[in-house]
C-alpha cells in the first residue's frame, strides 16, 4: 500500500513541475531585437534585491586588472575588473575609487560617472595649486550616459561610452569604450561614432542630442596640453567637495588621504583653494562664472593649451584683466568675432566676443569647439550675467 502511494506521489509531482517548465515558452529571441530607444531600456531587475542586502554584496568572480598579459588595454571594459561581475551596474571594486568634481564640463547635457585607479603600492603626487603626478599605470575612467526621463529616477540609464585616460611609460594614452544596445559591456572603439540620443529632461521636456563619441586624435581637443595628454578633472581645486553634494562627508581630498594615495598629503585641508560650484547661488557672481570658465574654457585657453596663442587664459587663477580678455583684442579671430572687437567688454554682453562664440551654432567658429554639438544655456547665461555686472569701460 505504501509502495502505491509513493508512486502516485511520485507521479504528481512530475506531472506538476512539466507544467510549470518554461521549456516550451518561446521566449524573446535575442537574435530578433530591433533599434531600442531609450524607452526601452530595462532600468534592471529588482527581484532579488532584497536578498543580496540581507546577504550582503557577493564577491566578484573577476580581478582587478589594469592591463592584459602584452601590457595592452583590454578588447571589452569587462576584461578590467573595474566593476565586478556587473560592468553596467559601476559599482567599483576595491582599489577603484569614485570621485566627482566641482564644476564640471559641459559635455552634451550628459551625465557622468568618474573613478581613479592606481596600482598597489603607488601613490599620487599631491600638488596644491598645479596637476597632480600620476605613477605609470594609472587610469582615470569617466563613463558619459543620458537618463531615460530625468524626472523618473526609476526609469534607467542609456550608457554611451566609458573613456580612459592610462600612463604608460611616463605618457597618457587615451581609449574609448562604446557600448553595446543591451547594456551589457563596452567594445574598445577609437575612430568615433554619432550616436542620436532621446530623452527626458528635468522639465518633462524630450530632448534630442547628436551626441558625438570622439576618435582617439580629438582627445587632444581637450587634454592637450603642451603636445602632451594631460588629465583635467581631477586635481586639488575640484576635488575639495563631498563626493555627494550636500552630504556630510569629508572632502574628496580627505577621502583619498585616507585611502593613502597621495604621497605627501597636505597639512590643513582648509587651506587649500577649491573653485566654486557654478549652480551653487549662495557663491558669487564672479567666483561661479570664474569656475565655470575654468572647467569649459580653460583647458585650451592657458599658456600650454590649444588655444595658447589667443593670449586668452580663462584659468581661475588668471589676475591679470587683459589676459582674461576684459578690453583685450583678439590676436585673430575674423569671422570667429562676430564683428566685435574685443573678447570681453565690461558691462556689453552683446558686444562680447566670448558670448558671441559661445551662442553661435556655427560649428566652424563655435566654442566650446566638436565633438559638443548644442548650446550650454545654463553656461551662456552665468557668463552674460558676470559681464553685465562688471563695471563699465570704454575699451577704445
């Protein structure tokens, strides 16, 4: 009688799990995806969330890697290690550090994730006021990506590329790493790209970008500096905010002190000079708009960049007038000046060869130069305002 029973059991439950097998459920064929827009994208799955926080964040199957075996970069961004075993997901590993700076680039209306990487044993050239020194191996990473509606934080992410700026044998190289339409990893790729990109901003608005992935060579547009490749971001001036924005944690200087990164870090924090940040309100006039040219301008317009042969430096640290174009003639500008005469006229936006430049949609004389294709409004009205506020001169 038991015998009977348990076969009968036995039977059931057999017959139960076929029917509740997905085996004959077609599904979606990967094969078959067509153009996703960035509505479609899948802003992830929660389903298991709650049970990785109760067991806590489960290693990584990967190791950090900052070269393959040649010394070369990677084919795919996966290969590193930066993020684990979810490359989409950047949450860095240990050793990848995140950092965010003051007043940032204008890149598109893009969104922007940044981390540092040094390898075991090394550490960072602290410099107060000039760049930093990095030891070989080093890589800055900054992925660009667009929120699907920014007025949903829940609705997901489209990531564009993820670029890297590496020291080997004492110079930087630069590498691009575009993603794929599922979201999944990034494919090494130096020759461009023109990606058209939908979305939803803050004011509920659609937004359509062309939004420009550099070759390797337009690299240079930015980080050129004295023929070499030189980092930006991060240095002492932009680092000595929170890493999050109205939080009460420690400078970013602190933090990387307390990770022991720099090789000889500084003895008061509060000494240090930082830019302002240019949305922050409760700042001046003048310091916003100074650190917004900094961030945008700054890195062509110094004596060691692109544009040194303007004689216009928009560094923060640039006291004299004329150098910061106030009055100044510009050395060659032709139609660039928009039949203006000076770069700057105290008090005359409109009569300012640095707005003119900056509103054109001409791309043969707009500024900031390609791959920024649009107009940074926010950037073009923090500038009108701080010349009109100036003190009016006659410049002739």
């Amino acid at each position: 009688m038991m015998d009977v029973r348990l076969v009968a059991i036995t039977t059931m439950l057999l017959l139960f799990a076929a029917a509740c097998s997905d085996d004959d459920d077609p599904g979606v064929d990967a094969g078959d995806v067509g153009d996703v827009s960035l509505s479609d994208v899948d802003p992830g799955d929660a389903t298991s969330d709650a049970d990785a926080d109760a067991e806590g964040p489960a290693e990584p199957s990967c190791e950090l890697r900052l070269a393959d075996e040649n010394g070369e970069v990677f084919d795919t961004l996966s290969e590193f290690c930066f993020f684990g075993d979810d490359t989409a997901a950047h949450e860095p590993v240990d050793g990848v550090v995140p950092y965010t700076v003051t007043a940032e680039l204008y890149s598109d209306l893009s969104r922007k994730k940044r981390f540092i990487v040094i390898p075991d044993g090394e550490t960072i050239g602290f410099d107060a006021t000039e760049p930093w020194s990095w030891p070989d191996d080093s890589i800055l990473i900054k992925t660009f990506y667009y929120p699907v509606d920014a007025t949903d934080p829940d609705s997901g992410r489209q990531i564009l590329e993820t670029r890297l700026l590496h020291k080997r044998n004492g110079e930087w190289e630069a590498d691009s790493y575009v993603w794929d339409d599922d979201q999944e990893d990034a494919e090494l790729h130096n020759f461009g790209r023109r990606v058209d990109v939908t979305f939803i901003d803050e004011e509920g608005e659609s937004v359509e970008i062309d939004y420009r992935i550099p070759n390797r060579n337009q690299c240079t547009t930015c980080h050129g500096q004295d023929g070499d490749l030189s980092p930006l971001g991060p240095r002492t001036r932009q680092l000595l905010s929170p890493y999050e924005p109205g939080g009460e944690n420690p400078t970013q200087i602190e933090n990387l002190m307390g990770r022991n990164l720099f090789d000889e870090p500084p003895a008061d924090v509060d000494e240090l000079f930082g830019v302002a940040d240019p949305y922050d309100e409760s700042e001046s006039l003048d310091d916003r708009a100074r650190a917004y040219l900094d961030a945008n301008c700054a890195h062509c317009h110094n004596p060691d960049g692109r544009a040194s042969s303007s004689n216009l430096y928009l560094g923060v640290d640039i006291v004299n007038p004329n150098r910061l174009g106030i009055c100044k003639t510009p050395v060659a500008a032709g139609s660039g000046s928009g039949g203006h005469s000076f770069d700057i006229v105290p008090g005359e936006p409109d009569e300012s060869i640095l707005v003119f430049r900056m509103e054109t949609t001409d791309a043969s004389i707009k500024m900031p130069e390609l791959p920024i294709t649009t107009n940074d409004e926010f950037g073009i009205e923090l500038v009108r305002q701080w010349i009109a506020a100036m003190d009016p001169q006659d410049c002739d």
